[in-house]
C-alpha cells in the first residue's frame, strides 16, 4: 500500500491549506515515510501538514530532488522539528548546503548514480545537464509511481530512466513536469509519448502549467489525477483498468 499527499504546492485542493509556489509531498509505505521535497517556506510546510495529521516526526527520510528554494526552502523549518532524518541529495548541491545538513543533526546521504534507497523506493540518480535533479520511483503492487520536483531533465527523461532502472508498467508519474510555454503541438506530442511509454496514471501540478494540465486531462479523462495541496492518490486509485493508451 502506498499513499501520496502532495503537502506544499501552488495549484489549490483542500481549502485549508496554504498555496504558494513550490512542491513537497509526503510518501507513505508500510515501513517508510518519505518527504520528497519541502516546498519553498517551512512555516508553510508545517502548517500544511498539521492540517493534514502528518508529524513531522513520522518522516524518517527526506529526498530532494534540486537544489531551487521553491523545493529546499522548507528544510531548516522541517530539520527543527524532526533532525533525526537521513537527508538525500543530489551530490551536485553545494558543500555548504550539505553542511549546514548536518550541523543541524540529520545524517546526509548523497545520490549521483541510480540507487535503492528503501525495499520498495528508488531514486534515478542525477539527471540533467543545467539543473541537475534526482526523481523518485516507488514500485507498488499497482505498478511503477514516478514523482517528479520540477523534471528539469525533461519528464519523458525520467520516465525513461525509470523504466531502464525498473522493469514493470508505470502506474502514475506525478509532480512538476515543467511545460509552461510549450505549445499545444508540443503538449500533444508529450501526452502522446506517455502514451506510447504506458503511463496509466498521471497527476500533473506544481511547473507543469495549465495548457499541459487541461491537455493531460483531455486525454486520461479519469486517469488525470486531481493534484493540488492536500491532493492524496492511494494505490487503489492507480488499480482503475487501463483502456490501453490514452
Ligand atoms: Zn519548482
Ligand atoms: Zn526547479
């Protein structure tokens, strides 16, 4: 059983939760708590989850995926509640981020190639030339769970990274995909990849921008998830049929 809660992110859900540009969500197994990302402000962060009924103290590892403050800003808010976590980074960040990590208590573990980081979790491994970002994968019983920060590498990227590292269908890929600006054209041809990589689920928020959400949504109808702050997608939500590609 796996369950998602997108805590930190600028599309709106659950009216009682604060909206601000950035992205964190919380990744829940039976044995693992991850926070993946920590959105830009932690008075936000913390306050979301609070409202959500999620601990700081529950999170026994937080990965990042780059460095922008939209993702890392929440992480010294975060550490001074809850230190004993093992922090995951790109090991591209700078030394000083990395230190001041652990001079606040918490135990830094640094990502360059793919790696397992728990029974059932994953990450790419850096990705990405100009903006280097780690993506996490999930292996549920429902398949392949990709959640991207702002896939700055490209999303069809990561996908297909995660499917050389994995082997199974892909189940879900949510997060930001970063296709502000791309035109209708261009957001035709990705949904159409998607497709074509056997994507069954996607949950498009954070970068991704609205053209892309309105056309992801066109074309997975049920299947696009709704994502915003306070958005939770558990894996029965994943287990729908897929009527082949969108
Ligand atoms: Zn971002
Ligand atoms: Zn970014």
């Amino acid at each position: 059983m796996m369950r998602i809660t997108i805590v930190c992110d600028n599309n709106a859900h659950d009216r009682r939760l604060q909206t601000q540009w950035g992205f964190a969500c919380v990744v829940q197994l039976q044995d693992t708590t991850i926070l993946f990302d920590t959105g830009g402000d932690g008075s936000i962060l913390l306050s979301n989850m609070q409202r959500l009924g999620i601990e700081p103290r529950q999170i026994d590892m937080v990965v990042l995926s780059h460095i922008h403050t939209d993702h890392v800003g929440g992480l010294p808010a975060f550490l001074a509640e809850n230190h004993g976590v093992i922090v995951v980074v790109p090991a591209s960040f700078p030394r000083a981020f990395k230190e001041e990590v652990g001079s606040a208590g918490a135990q830094v573990k640094e990502i360059s190639r793919p790696e397992q980081l728990t029974a059932h979790i994953f990450t790419t491994g850096e990705l990405g030339r100009t903006v280097k970002e780690q993506s996490l994968v999930v292996d549920t019983q429902a398949g392949l769970a990709i959640i991207t920060g702002c896939a700055h590498p490209g999303v069809i990227r990561v996908i297909e990274e995660a499917k050389r590292l994995l082997d199974g269908k892909v189940a879900l890929v949510l997060g930001g995909f970063h296709l502000a600006g791309k035109s209708q054209r261009e957001l035709a041809e990705i949904v159409e990849r998607f497709g074509e990589l056997g994507v069954s689920h996607v949950a498009p928020c954070h970068c991704s921008g609205d053209a892309a959400r309105a056309a992801f949504r066109q074309a997975y109808r049920e299947r696009c998830l709704t994502a915003g702050v306070g958005s939770v997608v558990h894996t029965r939500d994943l287990e729908m049929a897929a009527p082949g590609r969108p």
